[in-house]
C-alpha cells in the first residue's frame, strides 16, 4: 500500500475526516503499516500502552479477560477503527485484547508521535473526543441494559 492510498483511508477514519491531505501524508508517514494473520495479537490485556492502530484493512476481535485467563469477545473492530488510544491518552495499560481475525493491515502509531498529532492538530484533539464519547455513551448504555436483566432476573 503506497502512501497515496494510506492517506485515503485516513481520509475515510472520522477521526480524520477534516484533516487537510498534507497533514495526513505526514501520519502515514510517521506511522509504521504493519500487517497481521488470523490469530495474530495486536496487543494485550494489562500490558503497556505505547501505540494505537488505525485498521485500513480486515477485521479483529476485541478481548477481554473476565478472570483465571478465560476471554470474553466484546466487540469487533475493522476498517477505519482506531484502537488503543484509551491506553495511552490515558497512560494506563491495555484494557482488552485486540486478535486479527482476518488478514489485517494496520498503521501503527507511536505515543510520542500521537501526542504531536495531537498538539499540532487541536480539531484531531476534539474528534478523539467525539469518539470516546460515544464509546463511553454506548457503554453506559450497555451497562444499563445488563443492569435491567439482572433486575428482572432477581425479581422472577
């Protein structure tokens, strides 16, 4: 994938969408495009978060340990889906595992160059936002509906 067709798929990520063309040339170029087989884990549960991925290609499963190893899928993740930026906005370690469940082409880019995004491009910043705001609203949302069937579990 050349750079040219790097940068149109972060065209089409939301996160980027208002991002001039040049600016987005430097991304891709900052970012390393690494690619995964079936099975292959982009990152872990607990440890570190030192990068995010930007998916231009395939799919993944999202993991999470629910106690003594066994892991749970709770989300899917494909093109156009960042993933990992919680840990390192955040600095805290990974909070699921991320498996390519297809052949997967990834940007990844490094904390150190995602703050510099950051702080150079503040409307970046500001769509971050969006986005973990929505996750955090989905959530919630989540959260509320298990709450209610265990609510009419116990009432039964």
């Amino acid at each position: 994938m050349s750079i040219n067709s790097e940068v149109e798929s972060l065209r089409s990520i939301p996160m980027f969408k208002g991002i001039e063309p040049a600016k987005l040339r430097l991304l891709a170029f900052i970012s390393e495009r690494i690619t995964f087989r079936p099975g292959e884990v982009l990152c872990k549960q607990g440890e570190p978060g030192d990068s995010a991925y930007i998916i231009l290609s395939g799919m993944a499963d999202v993991l999470v340990d629910t106690g003594g190893g066994h892991l749970r899928k709770v989300a899917e993740i494909r093109q156009n889906d960042v993933v990992g930026e919680i840990a390192i906005l955040c600095d805290t370690p990974r909070t699921a595992t991320v498996t390519a469940a297809s052949d997967l082409v990834a940007l990844n880019i490094s904390k150190d160059n995602f703050f510099k995004l950051l702080k150079e491009f503040p409307e970046v910043s500001l769509e971050v936002m969006r986005v973990l705001a929505r996750r955090l609203e989905r959530t919630t949302r989540d959260l509320a509906d298990v709450r209610g069937k265990l609510a009419d579990i116990g009432a039964a």
